[in-house]
C-alpha cells in the first residue's frame, strides 16, 4: 500500500520491451536506500516488484507485466524521463495522503492549465468507466500523488479538476505536465466497495 506522497522525483533510465512484458529500469537515489529485490516501488504511480537494485548507484529494475503496460503509461516511458517515486508504505508510517494501492484504474488526459500565483488549477479528462468512482472533495491518485478533487463535470465530457500547490508542482513531475499528456488514474478503492456491496444487496 501507498499513500499518495511522492518521495523523490527519479528518471527512466532503461525501458526494455520484451514479448509480453517490459523492464524498466529508474533512477531514485531516496527509493534505493533501503530497496530490496522482491519490495514494492510506485512508479508514477504503478505498483512494481524490484527485481534488481544497486543502491550505491541509486538505480533499481522492475518487471512490467503486459496488463500493466495495457492500462498505464509506464509503456511510453524513454530515458531520461521524470518519473515520480515511492516506496510502499509501514505499517507503523505516518498515511499522509489517502489508501492508495499502485493499482491503476487507466489513464486520463490533461485538458488545460491555468496558473495563479499560489497553485495551477489542472482539468483532466477521465474514461467514463471510471468517472462515477470521481466526486468532488473526493481522493484521487494522479501519476501516484495523492490529490483532492476540486470540482467534476460529466458533460459534455466526463473531466474533474484538482489544484496543485507549489510543493507539488516542484517535488513531482505533475509540474512538468502539459495539455495533451496522458496521466495514470487511480480512483478512491472505498468507492469501487461501496458500489459492490450495494450492487449485491439490490441483487438480494
């Protein structure tokens, strides 16, 4: 489990395609302090196995499986890219920002940006699938940063809008993003339940 709180900003420095899979390998010189094969790294967002890790060089490598590929944008990676970072929450950590499980729902799409002196506020478009798990006030995790939902629209497309404050514009790639970019989505898990369980009590 992660939190939402990005802990540094690394770089691609390897994507390696294979059959049905990809490996990537990042760099992260906070990430790798204490990184062991078999633990668990965020990368924008997407929860990935360490496979390799050399912490004296602050790189490590993860499997990408090809459902991974199929619903992130880990696929569309190249060297030299930013990418955002965190290691997979303690049990006994502070939960900065919301439950968040590494398990992207899809990929929206930047809309606009606007710029005010104290955050940007961003609107992104997101699949319609996932657009009733989005409500105002509500967690989302975009690219892995936790963020609160400023305001939804669902015509004449479904987009919501968050506000990005300085810290994080500086300290994760979202103060990188332009319109046009595609971002990886995960909505609030307590949603996706709730609709569940109310869906098997109105079958019962």
């Amino acid at each position: 489990m992660f939190t939402g709180i990005v802990e540094e900003r690394g770089e691609v420095i390897d994507l390696e395609r294979l059959k049905d899979s990809a490996r990537l390998t990042a760099r992260g010189s906070r990430v790798t302090t204490d990184a062991r094969p078999g633990d668990s790294i965020a990368v924008d967002g997407c929860c990935l196995t360490v496979v390799e890790v050399a912490p004296d060089q602050g790189r490590f490598t993860v499997d990408v499986m090809a459902e991974s590929l199929a619903r992130t944008t880990i696929g569309s990676l190249r060297p030299g890219v930013s990418v955002n970072l965190e290691r997979a929450v303690r049990a006994d950590g502070r939960l900065g920002g919301h439950i968040v499980q590494g398990h992207i729902d899809g990929t929206g799409r930047i809309l606009s940006r606007q710029s005010t002196p104290h955050w940007d506020l961003v609107e992104i478009a997101v699949p319609a699938g996932l657009s009733k798990y989005v409500a105002e006030k509500g967690s989302i995790a975009v690219d892995g940063v936790s963020l609160t939902v400023a305001a939804v629209q669902d015509e004449p497309e479904p987009v919501f809008t968050v506000a990005l404050i300085p810290t994080t514009l500086r300290l994760t790639t979202l103060g990188l993003k332009v319109p046009g970019d595609l971002v990886n989505l995960e909505v609030d898990v307590i949603a996706k339940y709730v609709e569940r369980l109310s869906a098997e009590e109105v079958s019962a």
